[in-house]
C-alpha cells in the first residue's frame, strides 16, 4: 500500500505541491489522532477565509486547548505544509485554529474538514 498521496488524490482537486505522508502518524497513534479530529470537525463555530487557508472559531467544550494542539502535533506529521497557529482573542478568551499552506490548501482544507 502506498502511504503517500497528494491532496490533489485525497480530495480529488487539484493541488500541486501538497503531499500527504499517511504513513506519518504511527499506528499506535492513529485512534487517537481519528478521535482528535472527529472532535475538532464538531468543534468548528465558525470559518474566516485567510489570505492562505482559514481560521475558525473552536468550541472548546468539543475539543479543548490541550487537545487541540496534540491534533497540530499528530497533524503536522502526515501534512507537514500545514501552517498552524493556536491564539486566544484577548477581548472574549474565543480560541481559533488557523491552517495555512501554499496554494491549493484552501481546497483541500474544505474537503477534509467538510465546512
């Protein structure tokens, strides 16, 4: 089995210059990392469109901070073009999870995250 694919072959868009390494994440990391990201898919409040990706508002009664970011670190070990930044807003303590990437990732950011 081959485990590398390009996002182009995961979401069916074209994506030059995205590699997915599915391989990355280790078995015995991968339950947990499929957990993480069912919980952040149902976490995500709302999406702003980035320049180079998006933002998106977390519901961190789905998915808390500490969570969140063992996602970036599993997530960062299969799509390494990822960009990730984790911030609180000052004003109301909202937290937001913004992914960036080179052109291309906006589609694939939709396709895997479905909103």
């Amino acid at each position: 089995m081959n485990h590398e694919a390009t996002a182009q072959q995961i979401s069916g868009k074209t994506a030059p210059g995205l590699t997915c390494n599915l391989s990355g994440i280790p078995p015995q990391e991968k339950a947990r990392y499929e957990r993480l990201v069912e919980s952040l898919r149902h976490a995500i409040q709302k999406r702003r469109e980035l320049t180079d990706g998006y933002a998106f508002l977390i519901d961190t009664q789905q998915i808390d901070t500490r969570q969140l970011v063992e996602w970036v670190e599993l997530e960062r070990k299969c799509c390494p073009f990822f960009g990730f930044e984790v911030r609180w807003d000052g004003q109301d303590n909202a937290v937001w999870l913004d992914l960036t990437g080179p052109e291309g990732v906006k589609d694939f950011i939709i396709e895997e995250f479905g909103c």
